[in-house]
C-alpha cells in the first residue's frame, strides 16, 4: 500500500472541521494537525475527541511541523490566506486554499484534475463556482456562440459564516473569474442570495447562458451535462440535476443545480460548504498519488 499523504489543517472553524472528518474516512490521507486560535472552541474540542493533535499557534505551528507534513488545507479567510502563503511557499507542503483569494491555480476536479499536479498551491474558487463551473464548462464544450454566463446561487442564511460574509466581493470575482476561465465567454455576471427562510433551505444554483444568434444544440448540452454530472457524483454524492438543460426564448439556455450535504460535521442543507470540501477532498487525494 502507498504511503498516506500527510495533512493539516488551518482553521477549526466549521468548514476545517468537516474537511478534517471526510479526510479521517479516505484511505489516502493521514490527519497529522488541526491548528487554529483557540483549544477552547467546539472545532478544536471535536478534533481532539477524534484523536488528532492540536494547536493554537496557527500558521507557526505548521511551520514548525514542515518535515512532517506534506499537504494543509487553509480554512481561514482569503485575506489571512495571502500572509499564511507568504510563509508556506518558502516550504515544501502543499496548500489548498479553501478561500476566495485567487492566488492559487483554480480547480474544479471534474474540469482541469491533472493541471494541479505541478502546482504547490491550488485555489477551490468559491462553493457557487465548484457547483456552476463543471456545468459552464460542459456547455461551453457543447455550444458555441455563447456570449454571456449568469450563476445564481441561492443558499441557507445559516450556512454562511463570518469568513464567507467578509468574502462577498471576493466570492464574486473568484466565481466571475472562474466562469470565464473554464467557458469560452469573455461576460459573466454571479449574484449570491443568502435566504434566512426557516427551515433553512438547501444549495441551488442556475445557471444561464445567452448565446449570439447562433442555433442552440440542445441535444448535445443534455449530453455533455449528464456526462459532466456524473464526474461530479463520484465526489459529491448529492449533486444532482434540479432541472435539466432547457431554452427559454431563442436564446437562452438554463440548468439548474441542488446540492445536498452529507451531513459530517455540516447540516445536510449546508450543501454549498459541503460541495467545496468534498472538492478539496478529491484535490489532496490527486496530490497523494504523486507522493
């Protein structure tokens, strides 16, 4: 048997601590660190009730453990992010940046899986973008003449805490960004709606997409998106298609997404958190390959 990849965790918020129970179940992966502010909170009492050391001394403590780990996921903040990668790039570990900075190659491991295995750090875009992006880049592939992309994302109030409230404009970019990055679109628009209905609803995108006069080949779409659909089911189990490709006036084209958690350590309505971590999950076990 291969040798186990070596990771840890910065950040004991909810989304390093979801993250940390899915690696705790892959074969690939060895939890050697979870380090955060603060042994007193809830994510650092739960991680060392699953037996994995702990640190308050947060980007200090994985620098004094370089030798010893191979790959950290930072669940911090785009901002916190940026100071953390001007320390880590001086080492050998790997990153996952499971925030919004944009410094990192972005991935989405349905789309572009192999480009990150000559990366030290690699970018998870945004939850709307793991959700949308897949489904943009499938179209793209199928249609031509697309001249405009717009993603809705639509998620529980509850599911989004205070580093994805302080990440809005950031989110945006990175999922704009992202958009036309993996589509052949020089115009997308994202708009996130933080809905505080009770009981909290779960994650669904739309997906539109207007092309330039051009005859829009739907029989090609459904094709290439089922194909897509089911990349993404391999590692995220409750992505499912809400509504299937569909024309609206003679140029318009829309999907819909619902992703629903696999309630870990989240809420299984807390879908939008859970389709990035499933996403990084599938990221590091690329990575452990080329141990």
């Amino acid at each position: 048997m291969k040798e186990k990849l070596k990771v840890a965790f910065l950040g004991s918020g909810k989304i390093g601590i979801d993250l940390l129970i899915k690696a705790l179940r892959s074969d690939r992966l060895e939890c050697v660190l979870v380090s955060g502010r603060n042994l007193e909170s809830e994510g650092m009492r739960k991680s060392e009730s699953l037996n994995v050391p702990i640190s308050d001394n947060g980007i200090d403590s994985i620098l004094e453990l370089k030798e010893e780990i191979d790959l950290v996921f930072d669940a911090t903040s785009a901002m916190a992010h940026t100071a953390h990668w001007e320390k880590l790039k001086k080492t050998n570990i790997r990153v996952i940046d499971m925030t919004p900075s944009g410094i990192g190659l972005p991935v989405v491991p349905a789309i572009n899986s192999n480009e990150i295995l000559s990366n030290q750090n690699v970018n998870m875009i945004t939850c709307g973008g793991q959700a949308s992006l897949p489904i943009v880049n499938a179209v793209s592939e199928a249609q031509k003449g697309i001249n405009y992309i717009e993603i809705v994302s639509s998620i529980a109030s509850l599911s989004a805490g205070p580093a994805t409230r302080a990440n809005i404009d950031e989110y945006i970019d990175a999922t704009e960004s992202g958009a036309k990055r993996f589509s052949k679109t020089k115009e997308s628009k994202v708009i996130l709606i933080l809905n505080p209905a009770e009981p909290p609803i779960f994650m669904q995108t739309s997906i539109s997409f207007l092309t330039d006069g051009i005859e829009i080949n739907l029989e090609e779409i459904r094709k290439s998106t089922t194909q897509m659909i089911k990349k993404i089911q391999k590692y995220v189990p409750g992505y499912e298609l809400l509504v299937e490709p569909v024309i609206v006036g003679d140029d318009r084209l829309i999907v819909m997404i619902k992703v629903t958690g696999l309630g870990d350590y989240l809420p299984s309505y807390a879908g939008n958190l859970d389709i990035i971590n499933c996403a990084a999950i599938s990221v590091a076990e690329n990575f452990s390959i080329i141990k």
